[in-house]
C-alpha cells in the first residue's frame, strides 16, 4: 500500500483574497489528517501572483497548532536565499514545540523570477555565490550539533537544543539535488509536477548512488505529482483545465490568481501555447479514482517508489478537497 502525502501551494483562486487561501490550507491541512494522508508540506514561492504560501516557516506552525498527527514541513524552504544558521533555528523551534512531526524540505530554486530572488538577497546588487554544498553540509551541523572544530561557527550553539531533529529531505527537479541527496544520505522527493521527464532516471540514480548516514541507512525517495481527481473524468478533465491555463500563463510572464474552469475551457490556445499545455499534462494525473489509482501505481513502479506527494491545484476549493478525497478513498484509507 502507497504512502500518500500533501503538497500545498495555496493557490489563489480568481475571484478570492490571499487570505482566502491561506486559510483554506489550514482548513485543507485537517482533511488531509482526517483521511490519512502522512505529510502536510508547504510550499515557497514568492512574487507569483497565484500562490499566497511565501513563508512555510510560518505556515507549517499553524498547520501543526491545528493538527495532531499528521507530520508538517516544508515542501521547500529555498536555502539559497538563506542563512543556514537562521533555518537551523526556526526548524529547532519547530521541532521542540512539535516533537517528531516536522520536515524540513530543501530546495536549491529561487522559487521566484530572477528579480524577484535578488530582492530576496541581503544585499541585492551582489548576487549570491551559488554554494548550495557548503550550505547543506552547514545546515546539518547547525542541526546535529556536529560542525567541525576548525569551522568558524562551531562554538555557536543552534537553540533551542534538544535530542529530537526534524527529518531532512532535498527537494528537486533535476538530477542536482538527487546527487547531493544520495552523498550526505539524505531522503530525496522528486518534482514530477515541475519537470517530469528523466525523473525515473533521476530518481533512480539517487537510490543506486545513496551513501547510508547516520540519519539514514536506506535511500527513502517519493514522487511531488499533479493530481485532479474527480467522479467522472470529464469531470476532472475540466477542473484541470484552470491549472493547466494557469501554468502556461505562469510560464510566460502572466501572472496572477487560479481561472475558472470556464475562462480555461474558453481560451484561444495558440499551436505553440497547445504544446506547452500538452506538456503540463502528459505529467499529470488526471481522471475518476480507478484511474487516478492506476495512474500513481504505474509511476511508483517506474520510478520505484511507494510514497506520493500529491499537488491538486483547481479553482474551486471543495473540488480540490473531494479530489484529496477521492484518491483516499481509492486506496482505502478512508
């Protein structure tokens, strides 16, 4: 039996507030622990337009104040933009007032435009050195406790100090993450929902390559997919008509909130602007439970793994709650 696990981005859809979509995560975060889901994580982006979750240190306290069980991380923080010492520190935090619950996902991204990521920089007129490596080693230490003696911040003490750690994960959409991931034996996800093709070989590469740490003696991967299911597939056809819009929006410029199925269904697709939502999705899932179902079973063999960090991004709020349901219950769980 499958793992199945939350990715919220937040979405904004048109016609609604950020504030809308912020509180629709956390009213989102329950569900998903009533109907079994193992993970919660919130998503950073910045700038977007259409997604409200810009700070997951923030959201990730909320969402585990209102929930009990279900573990709650970040899906991922940017560490680029970023002290290690600082995300060290606001994921001790976490972990203290929530032992055993938190995730820490990490991600090379921006997860913004270009400007957007300079804006972000503590000094934005000097792009930051792109030392991902020495910013990862760094984090661990902070966390573990464990930098090395000659580091020039070994004698600095991450509080609060506790035996618990948050559970550490590499976020990607290319092989770059999974290759770090497997070095420092770190748990890998792989963005299928950004950039689905190679992931297999990604994903594969990671686990044939994994070196066991102290925190991880077996490679432990999952799979971030785009998943709209519905009762029909009609049905879940046209709720992903606004994702699909959106992104391609997204992707060239436009930015701004989710469009209803019925803006999406009415678009004047370009040949061009049709390839580039044929792209979008072929890596979805997308149809009624039976092939939702077969659709994530196909993909744990291809890229043998059995946990699924479902992203649903529809208009509509309670359709986007009855697909989380939906997927549950084709699985049993609920």
């Amino acid at each position: 039996m499958p793992t199945l696990s939350v990715l919220d981005q937040s979405p904004i859809a048109a016609g609604s507030t950020p504030a809308d979509a912020l509180a629709r995560t956390i009213e989102l975060a329950k569900v998903a622990e009533r109907l079994g889901y193992k993970r919660y994580w919130l998503a950073e982006h910045h700038n977007s337009g259409g997604l409200a979750g810009s700070a997951p240190e923030v959201l990730i306290a909320r969402v585990a104040a209102e929930t009990s069980r279900i573990r709650v991380g970040s899906g991922g923080v940017m560490l680029p933009h970023y002290s290690a010492f600082k995300v060290a520190e606001v994921f001790r935090v976490l972990e203290t007032l929530y032992p055993g619950r938190i995730d820490l996902g990490i991600g090379r991204a921006p997860g913004s435009d270009q400007l957007t990521a300079r804006a972000l920089q503590r000094v934005p007129e000097a792009p930051a050195p792109d030392d991902f490596p020495r910013q990862l080693a760094e984090l661990e230490g902070y966390l573990a406790g464990n930098l090395p003696d000659e580091h020039p911040f070994a004698r600095v003490a991450v509080m609060p100090t506790g035996a618990g750690m948050p559970e550490l994960w590499l976020l990607g959409s290319s092989d770059y993450s999974a290759a770090y991931a497997a070095h420092y034996g770190h748990a890998f996800s792989f963005a299928h929902f950004i950039s689905g093709g190679g992931g297999e070989q990604v994903v594969r590469a990671y686990q044939d390559h994994f070196r066991p740490s102290a925190r991880l003696k077996q490679p432990q991967a999952s799979v971030g997919v785009s998943v709209t299911c519905a009762e029909t597939e009609a049905e879940a056809r046209r709720l992903a008509a606004s994702r699909e819009l959106w992104r391609l929006r997204l992707h060239t410029g436009r930015i701004g909130p989710i469009p209803t199925p019925e803006e999406a269904l009415a678009y004047d697709y370009s040949p061009v602007e049709r390839r580039m939502v044929a792209q979008t999705r072929a890596g979805s899932i997308v149809g009624d439970p039976a092939q939702v179902k077969a659709g994530l079973l196909a993909m744990g063999e291809r890229y043998r793994v059995d946990e699924f960090v479902i992203v649903t991004v529809v208009h509509d709020y309670d359709a986007r709650v009855r697909s989380y349901e939906l997927v549950a219950q084709a699985f049993g769980f609920v």
